[in-house]
C-alpha cells in the first residue's frame, strides 16, 4: 500500500542519514487506488506537513510502498519525495515530485 508521510526538511534529512523514518511518524493512507484519492491523501499529508511548522515553512511528503502501515518505512520502500519549491509557499499549490536518488539534492537546497 502506498503511504504519504508528512515531514520537515530536518526530519526528512534525518530519516535520509539513517535510512528508515520511524514507526511512530504520522501516515496517511488513500481511501483507494484511484488517482483522485491518491491525490487527496498526498495533500492531506502536506497539510499536516504544514502544521508541523519548523523551518523553511516548506511542506515535505515522503511517499513509500509499504505492506505494514504501522511500522517503521525503509529507505528501500520510498517512492519519492513531494517538497514545495519555494519557502512559505501557498497551501494550495502543487508540490514538486523528486525522485529518491534527489533527495540530496533537495535537502543540499534547503
């Protein structure tokens, strides 16, 4: 199942160093596979993002494929990262999609 895990840069950088987010970090599973609630379990993901309220202002969603939705996420399971382009940003626009082989990229822009 496809999972939407709001961070931070910070914590998106910590979960990049060791490889895994923890088990107790909020995720947000789609009502279905369709594409619409795909969509709307990514943006509520940002919106909890958003409330975090840490740094840049950013919002920052991990997406990954996972069979136990309770547990920790591997970094062998994430699919890719979703990160708005600028700081502060307005909560309705779309996020970025990165690639997780950009994630150093993303984190060296911060």
């Amino acid at each position: 199942m496809r999972v939407y895990l709001p961070l931070t840069l910070a914590s998106l950088a910590e979960a990049h160093d060791a490889g895994v987010v923890p088990a107790d970090v909020e995720k947000v599973v789609a009502e279905d596979e369709s594409e619409e609630a795909e969509y709307a379990a990514l943006m509520t993901a940002a919106d909890a993002s958003a409330a975090l309220g840490t740094g840049s202002g950013r919002r920052v969603v991990l997406a990954a494929d996972v069979v136990d939705a309770a547990g920790a996420v591997p970094r062998k399971s994430w699919a890719a990262v979703h990160v708005d382009t600028e700081d502060d940003a307005d909560p309705d626009d779309d996020l970025a999609w990165y690639g997780i082989q950009e994630i150093s990229d993303v984190l060296a822009g911060r």
